[in-house]
C-alpha cells in the first residue's frame, strides 16, 4: 500500500535557525532543525528523514509532496549527472548540500518513491502541517526553547495511511445529486484498534462481485473517516488503494482489475469501482468530517 508524505523545510533569516518536518497525520510526524541553516537544508533533510523513518518497510510505495522545485530537481534529474561528474555541478564547482544529497541517493536504493510538487502556503492541509511543525522547530531553535520532534512513524504505522499515484485517474463522475444510494450503516468512525484499515477476511469460497464492491467500499469508508477534510488526492488514492491493495487481490481477481474514478465538487465527493459486469458508487460528504453517506452497486 502507498504511503502519502508531505515533506517541509523552514528557515527563519534563511540561513538562520532552521527546521524539517515530515508529516503523515497527526499521529504519525517528525521534525527537527539547526541553531543555523538553510532552507533547502531543511527541505532536504525532511525528504531524507522520511525515507530513514521508512526504510523498514521499504518495499511499501511512498508518495512525497513537495513545495520544494529545488528538492524535486535534485532529486528527479539533477542527482545523476552531479554523481557522474564526481558530485559536481556543469560549472565544475561543488554541489551545495552533497552531504544530504548522498544520503538521500544511498536511501533511495530499492525504494518506490515518487515526488510531487504542491504549491506551499495555499491551503493543501499536509503541506500546511509540514510547514507549521517545520517552523516551529525552527522556531524552537532561535528561542532556545524545547524542539517539538513528533512522535515519528511508530510500531504498526503506516498500515492505514493515505495513499496516492501520480498516475491515478481523476476523470469527470456527475457531482449532481445522488439516487437510487443506499444509505450507509450507522458504524463507527475508526475500525477496531486489532483490525488493519485494508484487512480482508480470506474466504473459504469464491467471492461474488456484489461481495466484493460491497468490501471495497466498506473500506473505502472505514479510509474516507481518516481522510483529511476530504482531500482530493487523498480520497482519490484510498480508492485506488482499495481497488489495487494485495489483500484484496488474495480475495478474487475482479477488484485489481477494475476502472476507479473520483470527483470531488463542494462538500461531495463520488467514486466509482467499474469491474467486469458490476459498477459500485460510494459518496462522502466532506464536511464537517468526511463521512460515507450512500452507495449503490449496479449488475
């Protein structure tokens, strides 16, 4: 399953007292910083931090957000030729911040890591909270105070986190009112503490369609109560998580195949499942929490 990351440096007086984040939720973040350093130190640092905290579960997708242009070109194409040339830029001078740079290319090695660029200071809510916790660790530094480090990424986290794909699809679905939706059971907001976000219960027999839409979006909506205020990116990859997630593929092989759309109009969003005879619908309302409040599935 993918894990969904926004990564943040901040300097104050830049360079000046100094500080990285990395942030999955609120649960699940770390932060740190310098007495003296730069922005794209802190940028950097984040971005390494994350793999570091990650690397024991490496074989697990990660997508990175990034306000960072300087971070995504280092990494994405300028790393090669400066390793090529011995660490060093097209003018022959030193590259800025190798130190970090070498750390993130030794991390990098056998990991399934892609970075997208968000446009910082514009309300996308993960890149808001990197930023806060990198600031105020930052912060902490030029006041001598505490360092706010976070409680890092933990025993058992990650299994349920926000995923995303670049390559995820975000075709048009009618954001009109919804018919013919049955009504969501009353349950619980979060699942049972024993039981992980994508967890499935092996069959003893084949799994009809209906069957499995139905525990698709039982665990879209199980995803959707951990969703951040509705997030396009973030609901549109908890669905491609629950079509593509490998418990489900163990369950039948209708679901990895199957089309996912999503929409996301005002305070609505609707995902489709479309599998080979059957169409599932789910609908959240986003506000004030994400909630599922209909689906339907179609044969």
């Amino acid at each position: 399953m993918t894990i969904t990351a926004a990564v943040d440096g901040s300097a104050l007086h830049n360079p000046g007292p100094a500080g990285w984040c990395w942030y999955i939720d609120d649960g699940c973040w770390a932060a740190g910083g310098w007495k003296e350093g730069t922005n794209n130190r802190g940028e950097l640092t984040a971005l390494a931090e994350l793999l570091r905290a990650t690397a024991h579960i490496a074989d697990e997708p990660l997508f990175v957000l990034c306000d960072s242009q300087y971070v995504i070109n280092s990494v994405t194409k300028w790393m090669p030729g400066w390793k090529r040339k011995g660490w060093k830029k097209r003018d022959g001078k030193p590259v800025l911040n190798v130190d970090i740079l070498k750390d993130i290319d030794a991390l990098l090695v056998g990991r399934n890591v892609h970075l997208e660029w968000v446009k910082g200071h514009s309300g996308h809510d993960m890149n808001e909270a990197a930023d806060d916790r990198a600031r105020a660790a930052a912060t902490a530094y030029q006041k001598g105070t505490a360092v706010p480090h976070g409680p890092g990424f933990g025993s058992g986290v990650g299994a349920g986190h926000g995923a995303a794909s670049a390559s995820t699809p975000s075709s048009a679905v009618p954001s009109s009112p919804i018919r013919g939706m049955e009504q969501a059971p009353a349950q619980p907001s979060q699942p049972a503490p024993q039981q992980g976000l994508f967890d499935f219960d092996t069959p003893a027999e084949p799994v009809s369609p209906d069957k499995l839409a139905r525990q698709a979006l039982t665990t879209l909506r199980r995803a959707a109560a951990r969703a951040d205020q509705g997030s396009d990116r973030v609901l549109r990859s908890l669905l491609a998580d629950a079509v593509t997630d490998g418990s489900v593929m163990e369950v039948a092989g209708e679901l990895p195949s199957a089309s996912e759309e999503i929409s996301v109009a005002g305070d609505t969003a609707v995902a489709l499942l479309r599998g080979e005879g059957w169409t599932a619908m789910a609908a959240w309302s986003l506000a004030p929490e994400v909630k599922l409040v209909g689906w339907h599935l179609r044969r």
